[in-house]
C-alpha cells in the first residue's frame, strides 16, 4: 500500500509537469495582444474559461477592461496574476476607466499587484468624457488644459510605483473642438513622455480622417501601443483583414511610433460571435505580418 501511494504520487507529478510543459511550448507559438473589452460578454459570464480560448486562439497577451471593487473580473489582483500564468498569457495593460486623482492610488497598486505594465486611461477621465447615444458621438467637457494636468499627475503617480500611462483615443480627440484645439495634438505637445504616452487606436485615427503614419512621424515615440481593429466599407468595426484599413503600411512604422505591445480589439462583432471574431482576427494579423 506504501509504495503504491508513491508510486501514484510520482505519476501524478509527471502528469502535471508534462502538462505544464505542453502550456509551456504551446504559449511559447502565441504572439500578439488581445483587448479583453472584445469578449466582455464572455468573460461576465466565464472569465476563467474565456480566457483559456484566447489562450487557445493563440494570443500570448492580453488587456483588461473589467476592473471593479479592486478585482479584475472578480479575482483579486494576486489570483488574476497567478491564473493568467497559469494559462501562459501576459496581462500587460488594462482600461482603468473608472480612475479619479481620489482613487488612483488604490487602482494603481491593484494595477501593479496583478502584474500589469501599462494604466491605460480610455477616455477623458473624472466625468470629462460625454457620448450622445442618440448621434452615437463622443466627446468631452472641460478643457484640454484640465486633461493634460489629471493625465500628468495620475502619469506621476503611475512612474513612482513603476507603471506607465497611456491615455486612448477615439476619433473626437483627432477633431478641432469648439476653441479650435485638436486634442490629441494639445496632449502630445503638452505633456511629458516620462509621464505620459499614449495608446493609438487605428480605427478611430482613420475614422476621424487622420492618418496614423503622420502622427507617428510628427511625434515619434508616444505612441507605445496599438489597437488593431479594422474597418468594413459601411465604416463599422470588422475583424482584423476583413476590412480597408492598410495594416501593413502602418506596421512598417512601427519604430517610428513607439510600439512596443498591441491589441486585437473589436468593439461590436454584429453577426459573428467574439470567441470567433478573435480566431479570425488572429490569423488576420499573422496574414499581415504582426508577431
């Protein structure tokens, strides 16, 4: 009886480590980011099997859009950390929406605990941001002026405990508002790189009729991550090859920008499921030569 409990025991060890290791090749063949706000449904109802199919899909790692009451999809920082490795993915940024100069402290050091790199503000902050449901248009309230500074101080505090911001655009910040400032371009020009960067958002760029090769060009080095979304010919979000956006001219200007991580992202999937739209933008970006 004694040595059969070792001997059961040895071969439940090689059991675990062969399958660690499988995990492990197989997590090695992944490349690329997904935007985890694509598959938000999905993961409000499975986020522990949802995540194993982006796994699966072949995504390496992943940006998350679920913090809520100090969890990030339910799970503490520490358990979303140690599930993620478990899988072999990498979270790498995540969309901290909610963020205020009264809280940020708290979500930065849940940030930080859950293995994060990137604090990524995904519109204008602090009741700043506004959207029309009827028009179906973004915008904000107050000034550029007060954006650059709430970027700025949440950017200092995200340096001192190792993080680093970045702040998305959509296609209003690309556009000249009521003053005649274009956003963005106040943003770049007045804040500090140390402090803050910025995440470009392809689709919104080209939906705002602006051309992100000219921006990377113009301010080389802001833009240190990517969404990689596509768009159809009605100008609706599509997976990633499906639609007319030049994904290739883009990617040979990758150092210009900054680049380091990007994100398949797709906001609304209309008559494909999002665990299919992923796959296929998956291959979508292999076809184009991302890795």
């Amino acid at each position: 009886m004694y040595n059969f409990t070792i001997n059961k025991s040895k071969k439940t060890l090689v059991v675990l480590a062969l399958f660690s290791l499988t995990a492990s090749l197989q997590a090695q063949d992944n490349f690329g980011g997904l935007a985890l706000y694509t598959v938000r449904d999905n993961m409000g109802k499975d986020a522990k099997g949802t995540l194993e199919k982006v796994e699966e899909a072949g995504y390496a790692y992943v940006e998350a859009a679920g913090y809520n009451d100090g969890k990030f999809y339910g799970m503490t920082p520490e358990d979303f950390k140690s599930y993620m490795e478990s899988l072999g993915l990498k979270p790498v940024s995540t969309h901290q929406g909610t963020v205020t100069l009264e809280n940020a402290d708290e979500q930065i050091a849940a940030v930080k605990a859950a293995g994060f790199e990137y604090f990524t503000i995904p519109v204008p902050p602090m009741g700043m941001f506004t959207f029309d449901p009827e028009a179906r248009t973004m915008g904000m309230k107050g000034t550029v002026e007060d954006l650059a500074e709430v970027l700025t101080e949440l950017g200092k505090k995200c340096e001192a405990a190792g993080l680093k911001l970045l702040y998305h655009n959509h296609d209003f910040e690309f556009k000249q508002n009521e003053e005649g400032v274009v956003t963005i371009d106040y943003l770049l020009e007045n804040t500090d790189p140390k402090y803050v960067n910025f995440q470009m958002d392809l689709y919104w760029v080209t939906k705002a009729g602006a051309d992100p090769v000219a921006y990377f060009k113009k301010y080389p080095g802001r833009f240190k991550s990517w969404h990689v979304k596509d768009m159809d010919d009605e100008g609706k979000f599509a997976p990633v090859g499906e639609g007319h956006i030049d994904f290739g001219r883009i990617l040979e200007e990758k150092e210009t920008s900054g680049m380091k991580k990007y994100f398949v992202e797709q906001d609304m999937t209309w008559d494909k499921e999002p665990l299919e739209v992923i796959k296929i933008s998956h291959k979508g970006i292999k076809e184009i030569g991302f890795d």
